[in-house]
C-alpha cells in the first residue's frame, strides 16, 4: 500500500493547480455538510453541492480556458460526489448515481447558459446581472434537474401518484435553486474580493463584522431549534431574523453581507435538521425554510448591489467632480441656447468672471471681436456635424486684457439628436503664443538690433523674386558697411559699439519702405533689398549715407562713422541671394577704395544694353 501513495501523488500531482484545489474545496465541504446531515433526507443534506459546483467551473474555466481539464473536473467530481453520497449520506447507490449525475447536468446547465448570455466572466454585481444569473444559472437549471431526478426515481421505484410527483418535484427544485442562490453569490464575491488588491481587510476578521456575523448565526441556530415552530407557520416566524440580514446588506460590503447570509442559512437548515422529530416535518420545515431564505437572498442581493452600485456611481462622481474642480483648463458648461451653467474655478482665474458673474451669462462677454462674424458660424456648423470643435481663439478678460486661448468645444445630444448641452475646455495659450513669437524673433530677427536675420532676408528674397518674374517688376539688393567702426570699437568697447549699432539701425530704418527688407548681415554690415532699379537703388543709398554722417550721441559720447554702399540689380548682377549678395559686396569695395562715403555699382554692362529699360 505504501508504494501505492507515491504513485496515486504523481497522478494527483499531473492537474493544474486550481483543479486541484477545487477538488479539494468540493470533497471536504461536502463531506462537512453529509457528516452533519448524517442519514437526514433534508435540504441540509444538498446545501453546497449545486452552488459550489457551479462556482468552481466558471472558475476553472475563466483561469484555464480549457474545455477539456473542465470535463476532467467534472469526471474527478462525479466520483467523489457519488462516493461521498453513498458513504457518509447512506443513499443507495443508484439513487446517489442518479442524484449526482443530474447534479452535474444542473452544473454543466447554469455554467453554459450563462456563457450563452455572456456572463460566464462577470460577476452578477448589477440589477440586470443579479436577474439573468438567478434564471439562468438558477432557476432554469434546477428545474431541469429536478425533474429530471423525480423522472428517474419513479423509473427506478415504480409509478407514483401526481401529488407525490409534484411534491418531490417541488422539494428538489426549491433544495437545488436555494443551494445555488445562497451559495454561488457568496463564493463568487469572496473570490473577487480575495483577488482584489486589498484582499480580506482588516474589517473582514476584526472590528464589528465577526461578532454581528457570529451573532447572526447563535441567533438562527436559537430560533430554529429551541421555538422551531411548525411548518406552516415557519416562513412568518422567520422574518424575525429579516432584520439582521437587512441591517448587514446596509452596513457591510456585498461579499460581506452574502457571507453572513450563506452562514445564517447553514445555520437554519442544521438546527432544523436537530430539532425536526420526523422526516416528514423535516421535509415540510424545510421547504418553508428555503422559501424564506430564498426570498432573503433576493433582498440582501439586490440592495447589496443597490449600494454597490451606488458606491461605484458616488466614487465616480466624486472622480468627475475633482477633475472639474482641480482642472487647470477653463471649463464651461452650457445649456443648448449658449447660458452659461456652469464654470470651475480655473475659468474665473484665466477670465477674471467670478463664477456667480458668469452663470446665467452668455459666453459672448469673452467676445474679442477679433474674430468675425463667419468664424463662429463655421464653429457652429463643425460643432452640429461633428459633434466638437477644436482650435484657438482670441477672448478678452474681465479687465479687458486680450489672451489667446486653446482647446475643445463639445456638444451633448439628447435622445431626439439636438445638442442638449455644450462643454468648453480651455487653456490659456498667451504664455505658449509668446514664447513662440520669441523662438520666431530669435529664428527670423537679429537680438541686437531686432532688424531681420539672414534666415528671414532669404524668406523675403524668394518672396520678391516671384514677384519679379510674375509683374516683370525690379528688386535691387544694397550691401551697406559702416565706415571706421572698428575703432570706435577698440577704443570705447563692444558696449558703445553695440548701443551705436542700435542707433545706426534707427536711422535707416526711417528710411526704408514697409515693401523693403532691411537686414543686419553681421558685425557692421547690412543689407537692404528694395524694390526698384539702379537708380532708385542709389538715390536710397546716398540717402542713407547722408542719415548716418550726423554725430551720434551714446550716452555723452560724440561718435562719428560713414557709410560705403554697393548695390545690385535682380537678373542683371545675379539670379540668386547668394550671387546678388557677392556682386554687392564686392561694389561695397570699390566704394571703400574710392575713398569711402560712396555708392558703387557692379552692373554687367552687356546685360545693361539687353535690358536698359530696367534701369
């Protein structure tokens, strides 16, 4: 025998762990209930068996997903059920082959029916849950088996009369749909909550709940043995004991008050059991006990759920509400004709409109008017077809400052498909505007002079050369070099130098049209693109060197410096930026080695004979 044992461990050992712990879990509550039941035929006797079953498929099945380890349960469960129900029950062998087979069917039936309703994962946790796990894992398959067992055991003991058959019929369906009904519910929450992440708290096993639950049951084991009132008048006695079960659905979580439920109703059926003195009033006790405990589990369910539900929907809320209130956007809620319902403090600390001010209002005392009229028609329309709207906007603040802002405008549509409400989630983009006008100056302007750079002179320049070649118009190009301002820089330092730059851009900029470009090149050069010919090119020039020649006073220094200008002409020095720049340039030149002061030009004379006209 002992070489035996290791051998039927291997064998044990080959299933997945959760089979072999359902096993386990089914063989030693079942063998618990049959020992306490003893050779009583009463509900006692069926307790857990339907509910226990059915709980450890659904369980199996969502853990493994695998059809044929669930049959191998089944087949693991039949034996042990039949064995059990043949040792310690005392049933005849057939009768028990008959009860356990039909429980596996009733099993199978509540496991498929909810797969077929898509329910087989879910936990019944909300009222529709609650009604199609009673029918369809409960009810309908209670039936079935209870009429199918009643079926077999009049083939097995002979033709019986319609009442007996309607009684027996009565005492199976209503001892499997209450097995299912306390049990199933029980387990399934415990084991939701076992696998959340706070597990069994610390209320579960201390504070009030042990001793309300531990009072529960001395309260039913009381009741149901020592007053054990008759049959019929059981179900009106019992309702002294629908208080305590109200109160826990009210005071504890759900798997809490299912517990105590399933607990009080092992309770009532065993001290029912103690003090029945005759099959026959265990029988009619029984059955008056189970309608009472069956409508309890309907009351202590649904409320459970009512108030779990109700937790859910006030966490959620309260989630929305936080949002709403610590939301660094601006939030406006809107009626269908555009009042203001509603705003969050982030609106009044961008807007300045203190909530009371704005409620009641229309969102138009944000209005600009830097946006026509078009604009928010356009915004309207998107909003009807798309159901939102997304964007920037100029708005204006209660102290009248104008600021950009960014975000979404959504519309809510009631059942008939009208926009019932408008939901507005703003930022403020000033801060993002700003800093992007300051990349823009600091990618296109030069930081000293704030004249545009190069990268925006080659912008300019590509925008005039199509302009030249569509209107046949004339772009001419200066290269302007400050005369003798190096020594102002070596003698005085950069701190002159630059303050005399600065100085020298706002003397030349009085003289250069809106259509112009004026550039600083670099150090003490710059560049002019203008439109025009040569000689408008050197009236300009002579122009500017005359603006500079004045003495300039920084900061009680007399500083003197001039001007040398080269200049050249679009198409006829040069097709491009780079040529034109080279070919002015090097006219810059030979105005510097002519004595300084002067205008030069590097003009192709070939070129000036094909195209005189553009002079």
């Amino acid at each position: 025998m002992s070489k035996d044992v290791p051998c039927m461990q291997r064998w044990y050992a080959h299933f997945p762990g959760v089979i072999r712990v359902w096993l386990c879990i089914y063989v030693t509550v079942t063998s618990f209930q049959y020992l306490i039941s003893g050779e009583h035929f009463s509900l006692l006797t069926f307790f857990f068996n339907g509910g226990l079953l059915l709980v450890a498929l659904l369980d199996i099945a969502r853990r493994l997903e695998s059809t044929r380890l669930l049959v191998i349960f089944t087949i693991l469960v039949f034996g042990s059920d039949w064995l059990l129900k043949t040792v310690l029950a005392g049933q005849p062998i057939i009768a028990s082959l008959t009860m356990t087979s039909t429980l596996i069917l009733q099993g199978w039936l509540g496991y498929l029916f909810l797969c077929f309703a898509g329910l087989n994962r879910d936990l019944p946790d909300t009222q529709k849950k609650v009604i199609w796990f009673s029918w369809a894992a409960a009810l309908f398959p209670a039936l079935i088996s209870s009429f199918l067992v009643v079926l077999l055991s009049l083939y097995l003991n002979g033709p019986a009369d319609w009442k007996t058959f309607g009684n027996d019929f009565l005492w199976w369906s209503v001892s499997r749909f209450t097995s299912i009904a306390l049990v199933a519910p029980a387990i399934l929450f415990l084991i939701e909550q076992y696998e959340s992440d706070s597990g069994f708290s610390d209320e579960f096993f201390d504070g009030h709940f042990p001793l309300f639950a531990f009072g529960a049951v001395i309260a039913a084991l009381v009741f149901f043995s020592v007053a054990n009132p008759p049959g019929p008048e059981l179900p009106s006695y019992s309702y002294f004991l629908l208080p305590v079960l109200l109160v826990a659905s009210v005071r504890y979580p759900l798997y809490q008050s299912l517990f105590v439920l399933l607990l009080v109703g092992l309770a009532s059926y065993t001290a029912d059991a103690i003090a029945s003195s005759s099959p026959d009033e265990l029988r009619e006790s029984g059955l008056a006990l189970a309608v009472f405990l069956c409508i309890s589990s309907a009351v202590v369910w649904h409320m459970g759920v009512l108030d779990r539900e109700r937790s859910h929907s006030l966490a959620y809320l309260k989630q929305v509400a936080e949002v709403f209130q610590h939301s660094q956007e601006s939030i406006i809620i809107a009626d269908s004709k555009g009042t203001i319902l509603n705003v969050n403090p982030a609106f009044t600390r961008i807007t300045g409109y203190a909530r009371g001010e704005a409620v009641g209002n229309n969102p138009r005392i944000l209005n600009s008017g830097k946006q026509n009229r078009h604009f928010y028609e356009d915004l309207f329309k998107q909003l009807r077809a798309k159901g939102f709207w997304s964007g920037q906007f100029w708005n204006k603040r209660k102290n009248g400052e104008y600021y950009l802002q960014r975000g979404t405008i959504s519309a809510v549509f009631a059942d008939n498909g009208k926009p019932e409400h408008y939901i507005s989630i703003m930022e403020d983009a000033s801060i993002y505007n700003e800093a992007e006008e300051r990349i823009q100056t600091l990618a296109n302007y030069d930081p000293l002079t704030g004249l545009p750079n190069r990268v925006l002179l080659k912008e300019r320049f590509s925008e005039a050369f199509v302009h030249a070649r569509e209107t046949r118009g004339v772009w001419s190009l200066l290269f302007i070099d400050l005369d003798d301002f190096k020594q102002v820089n070596d003698a005085l330092g950069h701190y002159y130098g630059d303050e005399l730059l600065k100085a020298v851009c706002e003397r030349l900029k009085l003289h250069v049209r809106k259509a112009d470009t004026l550039c600083r090149f670099g150090g003490d050069e710059f560049i002019l693109l203008m439109q025009g010919g040569a000689k408008e090119a050197g009236q300009l020039a002579r122009q500017l060197i005359d603006a500079i020649k004045p003495v300039f006073d920084i900061e009680g220094a007399q500083l003197h410096v001039g001007a040398s200008v080269g200049v050249a002409v679009l198409f006829l020095d040069g097709d491009t930026l780079g040529e034109l720049i080279q070919a002015a340039d090097t006219a810059m030149y030979h105005a510097k080695n002519e004595g300084r002061g002067r205008v030069s030009f590097l003009l192709n004379p070939c070129k000036i004979r094909c195209s005189s006209g553009l002079l």
